[in-house]
C-alpha cells in the first residue's frame, strides 16, 4: 500500500497571547514564531513519523522553502509538490494561555490546484492505497469522487468545516475522521452517539472516528461495533496540530492492522503528546515517542 496525502501547506505565524481577540478588541501578543503547517503538511509529518512512508502532493509558492525543507526533513517524498509565482498559503494563530488557539487561513497556493493535477497526480496510485485528505485545498470533491473511481482508501477529515463540504459525496470515503464541531454540521446532532448512529445509518460503508476533546474519541466500524478510548491526560500548551496528529497516528495504525481499540489508544496518546507542546510540526512526537508513554500509561 502506497500512502498520499493531498492537502494544504501553509506557514503558520503563531502569536502567544493572554486570551484570543474578542470582536473590537485590540490586544498585544507576547511573541510571533514562524512553523511550517497546514492541516495537510501536519498530517503527512504524522503519517511518516507513525511509521508509514508517505508522500505529497500540494502547492508552494516561491516564499515556500522552509516547507519543502520540512518535507525533506520527514523523509516525506516531495516530488508531486508543485512550485507556483503565487504566494504560499498562511494561517495566523492565536495561541492563549489555556493552549487553546483560533485561526485565520489564506489559501495561497492550496487554493490553486486545478482538476487537471488532481486527475494527474493520482493516476500515479492505484486500488488499495491511502488517499489522505482535507479540506483546505481547491476541487476536494472532484479529488474524492476521482480517488474513489481508482479504487483507493480514502480518509477524509473535512477541515475546516465550511460550504464546499456540501458538494462531497461522503459515500466515498472508507474512513471519516471528525470532531463534534463537525459531527454537529454533519448530522445536526450533538449527542456523540446519535452522530455516530446518523453517519452510520447514512454511509453505511463508512468507519467514523469521533473525537471528544478531553472526553476520549469513539470509532464506529462500517460493521456497527463501536470502540472508546479516554483521552491522554496533559496540561495544553498548545491545541493547534492535536487533530492531524491523531489522524496520522490513527491511520498508520489503521494500515497496519491494529485492533481498533489500540489504535484508538495510540492515537490519542500522540495527540496528547502533541497539545503539550508548541508549534504544529514540532509537537508531533515519532512513533517511539508515543510507544514510550502508552508502556508508562500501562505501568
């Protein structure tokens, strides 16, 4: 199986601040720092440091060195990363004192890939391998419906939850990855096992994975079994690449096998990793990192 994630690359310019801007508000942050990011770019770095060799495919501009870099740092193959005149996606963080963040997105390049790359890019896969994907780049439901006519696996975590989630056909996804924010668009449910329930009397070919915040996640297989893991305890630092951790995390595991209901623990335990830490990239732990602590928790 061979794994691609086509998503988003964006630098992240992270501000600390005592609380998140209010409407009206003007307030001065304590720091700026640059990452490299983007739900895509976090995703794959968690992907391959969980194990699983992974490539992507995205869009830079010239200003997108540092995220070429970073890929090259992960042993993550670039060579389906387009370099375009037009600038490199950004997001601005706010990051409070709680670790909790909020987060303003340009799309840049992410907003530039056309029907033709998508089509080109995944004539290089083929039925049964992993197609990871978002919502943060330009044709995510062609990419869905195309990536589904090839026979391939299909995770989806529709993210940032907006209008062009509407035109996705989710019966082809294999793997829908969602917090409770989404499971309430999705569904018009807040109760998690109603969302589950929904989703599943829908698509019913669909695995969900849930997360619930501090409250653990839950896996609902195509079949109906349903499987919960309590979350990792940690004071946050910072929430920003929790979510993309576990994705990756969760599916290399996935790939690999797993019983769902450790692989749900594994996920969870990288995702806590990652919120007592700062940054995006640099919170994602590596596989021996999170084996490390799922022994201690057993001790």
């Amino acid at each position: 199986m061979k794994a691609l994630v086509f998503g988003s690359l964006n630098i992240d310019r992270t501000y600390r601040v005592e609380h998140l801007v209010r409407p009206g508000e003007t307030i001065s942050a304590r720091s700026m720092e640059l990452f490299c990011g983007g739900k895509g770019f976090n995703q794959a770095v968690a992907l391959r440091r969980a194990g699983m060799n992974t490539a992507f495919s995205g869009a830079v501009g010239p200003d997108g060195g540092m995220l070429l870099e970073a890929l090259d740092r992960n042993g993550i193959d670039r060579s389906l990363v387009l370099s375009l005149p037009e600038s490199t996606g950004h997001a601005v963080i706010e990051v409070d004192d709680n670790g909790q963040n909020s987060i303003l997105i340009l799309a840049g390049t992410n907003g530039l890939i056309t029907p033709e790359r998508i089509r080109e890019v995944l004539d290089r896969f083929g039925p049964g391998d992993l197609l990871v994907a978002q919502n943060e780049i330009s044709h995510v439901d062609l990419l869905l419906r195309e990536a589904a006519e090839r026979g391939l696996v299909i995770a989806f975590n529709p993210s940032p939850f907006n209008e062009k989630i509407t035109a996705c056909d989710l019966r082809h996804v294999d793997y829908l990855l969602i917090n409770e924010t989404e499971g309430l668009e999705l569904t018009g449910e807040s109760d998690s096992g109603r969302i589950l329930s929904k989703l599943g009397n829908q698509y019913p070919r669909m695995n969900v994975v849930l997360t619930l915040g501090e409250n653990g996640s839950v896996f609902r297989a195509r079949d109906g079994s349903v499987v919960q893991a309590a979350a990792y305890p940690v004071r946050a630092v910072d929430t920003t690449a929790a979510g993309d951790t576990f994705t990756g995390f969760f599916l290399e595991a996935v790939c690999r096998g797993v019983p769902a209901g450790d692989t749900l623990r594994r996920a969870s335990v990288a995702a806590g990793i990652a919120v007592s830490r700062k940054g995006a990239e640099p919170s994602i732990p590596s596989a021996e990192e999170v084996e490390t602590a799922l022994l201690n928790r057993r001790e």
